[in-house]
C-alpha cells in the first residue's frame, strides 16, 4: 500500500518529537549525574556539557547537529583521526575470538605479545620489556613502584626519592598526582605521596632561574646535580619528565637539555625516565619525542596515542637490565606489580591496528611535513595583544596569554581568559583546550594544510572577540590585571 504524503510527514514529525525528547532526557541525566573532570563543576552545571555524537577523520558532531574541528585529538590521543572502520574490525575481531585475556597470573594474549614485541622493536635501542596498564596516570603509578622494586633487587633500599619538574603532568591518581607539579592538584588531595623532589622546568620564556637560554648554559638541567648534592645520590631513585611539557602548556626543552640531564643520571645511578603520554606515536614527527634529544632512557611511558583512543591502554616500556634484575631475583620473587587489565587483548589489537595506520599512511614523515606550516599559522597569532608567545613542537602549540606584553603579566585565574578564548572557538565550531596560562592546539596527525588554516583563523577571530572584550574594561596593559577580572557585558 502507498503512503500518502500527509501520513509520511506526520510519521516525520513523530520521530523529530521522539528524538527531541530522547535529547532532552539525556540533557537533563547528563546534568543530574555525569561528572565533568577538568573544569568547574558549577560551570557545566549552567551551561551543560557539548555532547559529541559522531566522529569523522578531524571533525565530531555534537548532538544539535553542529559540526567541530577536533583540533585538540580529543584528548591529545586521536592521532589517526575519527571513525577509522579498520580499528573497529580489528577490535571486533578479537572480542568475536578472545574478548579477554589477562597478562597475569602467568597467561598471555596473541595481540598483547604482538604489541609489546612491536613496541619494543620501534621504542629506543634497549627498551625491551613492556608492561601494560590501562591509560597514563596507571603507568606512572607503575613507574613509582618499578623505581622502587628495582633499586631494592638491586641492594639500594633508600634510592626511592623521585625528581619530577614544575608543572609537569603526570596524571591524576594519587602517586601519579604527586609526581603531577601543578599545584591545581594537590591542594584540595593532600597529603600527597612524600619522596617527590621538584625541579626548575626548562622554560625560557619565563626562566625560573631568571636566566637567559643560551647563556644560561643549561643551568636548569644542572638543578638536578643540586638536588643529588642536597639530598644524597643514595637517596634519589629516578628523574621523569615529559619530552615536551604538554598540560604544562607545550614546553620544549631546548637542545641538549636531556643529554645533560642523562649524563648526571648516568653520574649517579638515577634512573631516567620520560612520560611520553603525549608525545609518543607521532606527535613530534618521530615515533617518541625523546628521539630529538639524542639519548636513551631507562624506563619509557605511553598511553594515549597508542590506540589513538579507541580503547584505553597504556603502559611502561623498560630497559632490559631493569629487567634482568627481576629474573635475577630468581623463583622466589613475584612481580607484584599489575592490573586486571593490563594488556588486555582488544586494546592491544586496537593499538596494532592503530600503528598499522600510522605506517601505512607515514603519518610520521608527513607530520614533519606540515609542522612548518602549522607553526607558521600559530606564531602568527602573537600579534594578537593577548598573546605573550607561541610555541610550537611538531603538531602541537601553545598560545601563552597575557595581559601586558611586556612585563609578561598572566591574566588573574579569576578573570577565566582562557577558557573564554576556548568558548569562543567552540562557537565558531573548533575545540581547543584552555590549560592554565594557555590556549593549547594539538589536531589530529592527518589534519590537512586546509584544516590548519581554519583552525588559525578561527583562534584569531576568538582572540579577537575576547581582547575587544578585555580592552572594554581597561583589562589591557600594565595595569590590566586588577581590571580583567571586572564582569563584562555578555560574558558566559
Ligand atoms: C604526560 C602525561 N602523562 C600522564 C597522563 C595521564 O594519563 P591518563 O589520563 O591516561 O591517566 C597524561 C594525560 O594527559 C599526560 O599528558
């Protein structure tokens, strides 16, 4: 029978109405008992959550429809974009044969030892040994441990003290947190977990040994030679830090910094150790950032980019002696040191096909292709009067914003800048991250020229909503820090 056209718009309108209603439902259950990490509470609470709906390469949909470049890989990790089907076979496949299969208690899984193998084989010369975890701040809890199981195998009991730098992140949970050095997540957590030694971090656009790189001479790598002098080798485990700072607002260290910092490790028996959550699998134009400082370290950590976030995995590669050190403890000794799901077999296929991706496609080779025109886009916006410095590292950025060019005045907390240029990018369909003192980019590794062309205009258009805002107020200048943070006309 043919259905006449009144009856199939009015079959239409009775969708529209049903998922019009399934919407708000969520809306309301999304409010009433989901929560939002990383941001205010009371700000989601009034303003609600961007529900995303729909992934394709760069872009996601939220569920009214509007379309965003995901110019920040969702959370730094989805290098090889949105909606890839062969990830989701992959993981089909597997859950279809073996849905899961622990890496404890003495069994195994054909793409855990897959991965690890493979890993081993792209990780620096001598990382051999691979321990899986579940996301970054799980595998930094597992360094911790490892820092202090293998000194005590190794007959050095007091060497548990760990060096981490300022405002580095290392993750949230409570070992990780502490490693953490920004102050955001601690305070409201104490006690945290004693033993973490903090350490200047190599910043030069605001040195905090008020030196100047390269007179400097690398003077903040050799805090670490201070630190051994104050405290006792004996007493100091491991060094860690981010190859490039990233919730830290993209830090680069500049070159020679970690041969520095590996050469006084080596001086007095501290294990090295770098957090490549975000910068592994690509990100710099090389399979880990660490590669652009020629030296190796001891223990390396990943996450994120190693299923480019369609499962969640992480974990801990290390070098073969640290190793050696648990087979020399010999039968009876056990690792007591894991998780449930620690390589779990769908995750595992997840990142192999992940890294299929990434060679297939040689997204490494073209990252260092379109680095140079990404950081062209982006030093472009220090023009903006908002804007102190831009820093770039392979395909990702950092805006440093600031109130007053000169004296390189941060905007008062209060005054939320960040997170209004962050909101106004939104609007104009790009997501960006509002981190500290910065506005953070870091797109997908297939973003096109195109995409990166959009992404500058819309934060130049954001920038500018926001200084014609601020400049209202006085809020600009020497004197704008008091006044930026005065409530402005329109201002979510
Ligand atoms: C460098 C670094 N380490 C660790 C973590 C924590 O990872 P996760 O959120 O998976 O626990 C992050 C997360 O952003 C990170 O950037």
């Amino acid at each position: 029978m043919k259905t006449s056209p009144a009856a199939t718009r009015s079959a239409k309108a009775r969708r529209g109405a049903a998922a019009a209603r399934a919407d708000a439902e969520l809306k309301r259950a999304d409010r009433a008992h989901l929560i939002h990490a990383f941001a205010s509470p009371a700000v989601i609470d009034r303003e609600g959550a961007v529900r995303l709906v729909k992934g394709k390469g760069v872009y996601v949909w939220d569920s009214d429809g509007r379309r965003y470049i995901d110019a920040l890989a969702s959370l730094w990790n989805v290098a090889i974009g949105h909606g890839r089907p062969e990830v989701a076979r992959a993981v089909a496949r597997q859950m279809r044969t073996l849905e899961y299969a622990p890496t404890l208690l003495g069994f195994s899984s054909e793409p855990a030892v897959r991965l690890a193998a493979r890993l081993a084989r792209l990780a620096p010369k001598g990382l051999t040994r691979v321990t899986f975890t579940s996301g970054g701040s799980e595998a930094n809890e597992t360094v911790i441990r490892l820092v202090r199981l293998y000194w005590r195998l190794r007959g050095r009991p007091d060497k548990i003290q760990i060096v981490a730098l300022n405002r580095a992140y290392h993750g949230s949970s409570t070992g990780a947190a502490s490693l953490t050095g920004m102050t955001a997540f601690h305070h409201y957590y104490e006690p945290m977990m004693p033993g973490v030694l903090r350490m200047a971090r190599p910043f030069c656009y605001r040195c905090e040994l008020g030196l100047t790189y390269p007179q400097c001479a690398l003077a903040c790598a050799d805090e670490l030679e201070r630190l051994v002098e104050r405290e006792g080798a004996d007493r100091i485990g491991a060094f860690i830090a981010e190859p490039v700072q990233g919730v830290g607002g993209v830090v680069a260290p500049p070159p020679g910094y970690f041969e520095r910092i590996r050469e006084i490790c080596d001086r007095h028996d501290i294990l090295m150790v770098v957090d490549e959550v975000i910068t592994g699998f690509g990100r710099l134009g090389t399979w880990f950032g660490i590669e652009r400082w020629k030296t190796i370290p001891d223990m390396l950590v990943f996450a994120k980019a190693v299923t480019s976030g369609y499962l969640p995995l992480g974990g801990v590669l290390l070098r073969e002696e640290i190793f050696q050190a648990m087979l020399q403890a010999g039968p009876g000794f056990s690792l007591h040191h894991g998780f449930t799901y620690s390589g779990h077999p769908a995750a595992c296929a997840a990142a192999l096909a992940n890294l299929d991706i990434i060679e297939g496609e040689k997204l490494l080779p073209a990252v260092r292709k379109k680095a140079p025109h990404f950081a062209k886009r982006l030093q472009a916006l220090a023009q903006s009067p908002l804007v102190g410095e831009v820093r770039c590292a392979g395909l990702m950025a950092a805006l440093e914003l600031v109130c007053d060019k000169p004296s390189k005045q941060p905007f008062p907390e209060a005054a939320r800048v960040p997170w209004r240029i962050r909101s106004a990018a939104l609007r104009r369909g790009v997501i960006v991250r509002a981190s500290a003192d910065t506005i953070v980019v870091c797109p997908p590794l297939i973003v096109t020229p195109a995409q990166i062309d959009t992404i500058a205009r819309v934060l130049q258009e954001a920038l500018a909503e926001v200084a014609a805002e601020l400049a209202q107020t006085g809020a600009l200048g020497p004197a704008g820090a008091a006044a930026s943070t005065l409530p402005l006309p329109g201002v979510r």
